[in-house]
C-alpha cells in the first residue's frame, strides 16, 4: 500500500521540476536532433569515452551554432535505445526504432540515460539553476520504486528540502546522491552505465558564473564517491573561460572540441536530404533534376561552416513558393554575404515584410522577461505582429498557441551587439523603455476593480467556486506579463516624457488594480524589489511628477509587506483591510480615498499617522524566538540562538517571510 506522505512528497517534487528541461520533452521535439548518418565520428567517440572509467565528465565545448544541442538530444535517444535493446531507424531518423533480435554489437554495458536538463535563455525557468536538482531528481526516481522510495523519503524527513533558499548541496546529497546509490544497489546483477546530460550550461544567466562553478562542483564532489562509479556526466557549452575554469580543475574532465570533427560532409548530406524533401512535395513543380550539380556545390560551399547557417537557409528556402525556389537558390548560392550567422539574420530581416519596424520588433522580442505566443505580444505593442513574424519564419518561430521563440540563441546574442547587428541595432534601455510603456498603457486601459468579477471580499481563493478559470478568463496573457514585469523593464529603462506621463497617470488610478492581479496571479514577490525601483526613478533627470511617482511606490511596497497575509489569500482585501488600515498621513489613502466609502472596514481610532520603522511583522514558532536581520530582498530573515543567555550563538535559522516556514539552519 503507498504512503500518503510519500505519495505527497513525490507530487511536491513533480511540481518543482521542469518538464521542458528533459530532452524528450514536446516543446524541444522541433528544433533540434542529427540527421541520421551525420556526427558518427563525435557520436562513437562520446560513446567509448563514456566507458572509460577515468573521465566521468565529458564536457563538449562549441561556439554558437555548431551542433552541440543536436548531439545531445541524439546521444540521449541513443542511449535509450541501447536500454531498451532497440536501435535507431537509420532510414527514418533516431526517434523511430525497431526492436532487434539480439542487443547491438557495441553494448558492452547498457547506457541508462538517468537525466538531462536541457538549458535555455529563451525560457525563465530553464535559464536558471533554481530547479535543475529537482528535475534530475525527478528523473533518477522515475527508473525505479527504490530510488523514488530514496527520495521521498528525504522530503518527507525534511519537508523544506525543495525551498529554493535551502543548501543546495544538501539538495544534491539528498535528492540526487541517494537515489544514485540506490540505483547502483539495484542493478549490480545487471551492470549498466549511467549517464545524465547536461546541456547550454553557457545558458544560464542571473549570477550564472557563481552557479555553473557550484554545478560543476556538485558533479566532481559526486564522482569522487567510490560508490558512485557508474555514473557518467555528458555537458555542452560554448568555451566561455568561467567554464573552461570550472571543468578544468580536475582529471575528471576530458575536454572535446566539436569544431574539431569534421563536419563538411555532415552539412552536405544534411543540405542533400532537405534538398530531396523539398523537391518531392507532392504537387511541387520542381524537376527532379533540380538543383543542378553545380548549384548544389555552390550552395554548399556558401553555407557549410557551420550547422546553423545550413538549417536557416534551409527554413528560409522552404518559406518560398515552389515556383520561385529554383531562382531564390540560384540567388542564395551566388551572393557572398551569407558565410557567416550574422551575414544571414541580417539578410533575412532585410527582406522581411518592414524591416526596420520588425528588426525592432525582434528586438523587443529577445528582451521580454518571458517568452509570449504571437497574439499576447500583438496586445502588448499594439499592432498585428503576425504578418512580420511570418515573413522571417527562418529564425523565429511562432505558432498559433505557443510562445513565439528563436531558433537559436545566437538571434538574442546578434541584437545585443552593434557590430553584428549593425544597421538593425536597437539601444537595449530604449527597448526596455518601449516594453514599459506598453506594459504600462495595457494595464491603465485594462485594470478595473474586482476584475473577476468574485464579489464577495470575505472569501479566500480557494473558498471561490471556479476561481482559477474566472482568473484566466478575465486576465489576459498579455496583462498578466504587463503586471508581473512591469518592474523589470522600468529597472533597466531609459525615462521620457512618455514614460514619466505614464507613469503619473498609472500610480494615480491602477495602484490597487495591480495589488489585486498580483494576489490573483499568486506573485506577490514581484514587489520585494519595489524599493529598488524607487531608488532607479530618484536618479532620473529631476521632474515633478518623481515625488508623486516614488512616495506612491514606496508606499505600495509597506502595504503590500505588512498585509501580505490577508491579500494573498484575498485580492480584495486590499481595498477592504489594507487601505483601510494604512496610516492616515499616507499619499496612498490620500489619493485612493474614494474606496473608502465602499470599503467593509471602518477604523474609529488607533492607526497610526505614519509607516512605522517595522516593514512586517512574521511570527517564528518556538520560545523566546525574535528576528535579528532582513535580508535587503525583504525575503528572508535570520534568527539567532544561544544555549543560554552567557554563551555565544551557537546557530542561525534562516526563514522564509512570506510562508513562515524555516529554510536553512
């Protein structure tokens, strides 16, 4: 019979790891795998070096563009092939198999991919390192009930084990150690190596050099355990020094360079392939003749430095009718500005449907906090963004329902840079300024109170029948972006009249609106760094409307700290109990104090005139327990204990403040 508390654990784990991080996951199916019968010589040699048992990491280095992901992914199905006694389709590509009478000749031992984790700048969760342990984690339980068992078990003992401020190495102890020793306990009667991948470890941002030498760290500490001997690690990155440092501290490591196989005939064959497709289209008026022998060398010769300008120029020849395909590839194959990456995104804006306006476009793109589909960003900026997103579907892609992303990365890269963007470079703090303007117009236009209609304030979200569909109903993709990143683009933006007018009119009617969709969206953190933002706008060019601006902001973020209890639970309160109960000298209740009337609580006597020295009051279960420090986040705070009222501290309790519960000790 399974046990509730395990069973809950492992629900919590589920919920805390990042399905689109593995390698198999849907939303990665399309952008990148190896044609079969290309990387044979990198492919076999990862293999035989995977079962030297002297050199567990293997750290494939690359630059932007050269196939890295691809050999990753097709590694990883390999992998899973050999375990499960299939092997590749050669005719068909890697994800379709045919099960074999006997295992492949090669399968010395089994190769069990135990994990991957696929990173990535386009995606917020997948840029970071916050939930890598969790979904390996995940993963190494789903091989088998024991380590499961393994993992659970640790939640359960330590029920704040997956808070993203505690210990990551204790994370890693528990949660990715344990259910290896388990795994390896299980299958020594059937020996097998396993393998986790790791791709883009380059892709990490935010503090990423700190995290990547904190990975690396886990992964070496680990390897070094005698009873950890089957387990090997397969990283990709671009050879950035910071991660040349890292991996190059220990004989663990063996380096490989993809530039160094060649990749010529890999490109060609690939070329060949999507050549053959295209012209056998059914009703496609290309002879089969096409194209001639000497415009194929030619084409080649143009676009074979690297895997990336191939596969654009592939999806940039496929964006054409068949009519004009034989004249286009002439073209493409006769033009000597299209070697190179940059030569190429620069060629394929240029002759989009408004190039200028659309290179701003992608731009505004590459700099959201969070990837959005076509129709949120048309709601956003205000214009119909389909048509130009069409027109350079070799770059970008852009389906109806999903999130319009890039191919690569390197589009993210080739705007943040003036010599590579040249005549298509956009100033990054004005294009932070365009997106919060927009975020700002979308929210004046759109906030209202009680947005969802919920009526009755005395009710918590969950107490509400169908709340989580009235949400969405109600609050928009775009408006939910607008409300939850307005911070970061203000942050980084450069000031104008516009922002300033947008600015004066938003914190004058929609402070409470944005209070009430951050509590319905549940992301009441985003205001921790509100304080920060007041301090960027006092550095603003001097105007009248910044003391508005700052005293009302500042405000906000003392009324959403000390009622962070009642508005989380429910949006409304903070027209019902927080503005009530706010000082009475506050500009907050001086410009809001129409909904004063309305309001359900009546305060007779006892608020204070002013905000207090105390940003919020937390109560830490225990005797004689007080707080020593905030952290400036405002997130955490630090008790400390002594045996006894002589003796020095004898140990630091960290807490979370918004969910009282303690995260580190």
């Amino acid at each position: 019979m399974s046990n509730p508390s395990h069973e809950e654990a492992w629900k919590k784990l589920g919920e805390a790891c990042v399905l689109s991080a593995m390698f198999d996951s849907p939303e990665r199916q399309s952008f990148s795998q190896c044609l079969p019968g290309t990387r044979i010589d990198l492919l076999r040699t990862l293999r035989q070096t995977i079962r030297e048992e002297n050199r567990r990491i293997i750290w494939l280095s690359g630059e932007s563009g050269s196939g890295k992901s691809a050999v990753a992914y097709t590694l990883a199905e390999q992998c899973r092939a050999d375990n499960l006694g299939w092997k590749p389709n050669a005719t068909r590509g890697p994800e379709i198999f045919q099960h074999p009478q006997a295992p492949p000749p090669d399968n010395l031992r089994r190769m069990q991919v135990a994990a991957t984790f696929f990173f990535s700048r386009r995606d917020p969760i997948r840029s970071t390192t916050e939930r890598f342990i969790p979904t390996i984690s995940y993963q190494l339980g789903l091989l088998h009930p024991h380590a499961k068992n393994a993992i659970t078990k640790a939640i359960v003992d330590d029920s704040t084990l997956l808070k993203s401020e505690r210990s990551r190495y204790d994370q890693f102890l528990q949660l990715v150690l344990a259910p290896l020793r388990a795994l390896r306990n299980i299958w020594k009667e059937d020996p097998r190596t396993m393998i986790m991948i790791v791709d883009a470890l380059d892709e990490v941002i935010n503090s990423g050099h700190d995290s990547v030498r904190e990975l690396v760290d886990f992964f070496l500490r680990a390897l070094q355990q005698k009873d950890i001997s089957n387990f090997h690690i397969v990283i990709t990155s671009r050879l950035y020094t910071y991660i040349q440092n890292a991996m190059c501290s220990s004989p663990l490591v063996l380096t490989l360079t993809i530039e160094n196989f060649v990749v010529h005939q890999d490109i060609k064959l690939f070329l060949q392939t999507s050549l053959d497709e295209i012209r056998n289209i059914p009703f496609s008026s290309l002879p089969q003749s096409w194209p001639s022998d000497d415009t194929f060398q030619l084409f080649v010769e143009q676009v074979s430095r690297s895997f990336i300008v191939a596969v654009t120029a592939i999806r940039l020849l496929k964006q054409k009718l068949s009519s004009e395909m034989k004249d286009f590839l002439d073209a493409l194959s006769q033009t000597q500005q299209m070697t190179t990456i940059d030569e190429l995104y620069r060629h394929v804006i240029s002759i989009s449907d408004h190039a200028s306006e659309g290179a701003s476009l992608l731009t505004l793109i590459v700099s959201l906090s969070q990837p959005l589909p076509v129709d949120a960003i048309s709601s956003l900026v205000q214009y119909d963004a389909r048509p130009f997103l069409d027109s350079i579907a070799a770059i970008v892609s852009a389906p109806l329902t999903h999130p319009v992303t890039t191919y690569h990365t390197s589009l993210r890269d080739f705007f943040g840079d003036k010599t590579r963007s040249q005549q298509f470079y956009r100033n990054p703090s004005q294009t932070h300024l365009y997106l919060a303007c927009a975020c700002l117009r979308l929210m004046v236009r759109t906030l209202v109170t009680d947005i969802c209609n919920l009526g009755d304030p005395s009710l918590v979200h969950t107490e509400i029948d169908g709340f989580y569909e009235k949400r969405d109903k109600a609050i928009s993709p775009a408006l939910a972006y607008a409300v939850t990143h307005l911070i970061d683009h203000l942050r980084e933006a450069t000031p104008d009249s516009t922002l300033r007018g947008l600015l004066v009119s938003f914190v004058k009617e929609n402070l409470l609106h944005w209070i009430e969709v951050v509590s319905l969206l549940g992301v009441i953190r985003i205001f921790s760094p509100l304080r920060e933002v007041a301090e960027v706008i006092s550095t603003w060019e001097l105007s009248p409307e910044q003391n508005i601006i700052n005293t009302l902001f500042y405000d906000t973020y003392r009324l959403v700290h000390h009622f962070s209890d009642p508005i989380s639970d429910s949006a409304l309160h903070v027209y019902h109990t927080a503005l009530p109960l706010c000082p009475l000298e506050t500009k907050l209740r001086e410009v809001y104090k129409a909904y004063l009337s309305t309001s359900n609580t009546i305060a007779v006597e006892g608020l204070d005139r002013h905000w207090g020295s105390e940003v919020q009051s937390i109560n830490i279960p225990g005797p004689g327990k007080s707080v020593e420090c905030i952290s400036s986040d405002g997130r955490l705070a630090a008790e400390y204990s002594r045996d006894d009222l002589t003796s020095a501290y004898t140990f630091i309790e960290l807490w979370d403040i918004h969910t009282i519960t303690m995260v580190a000790a």
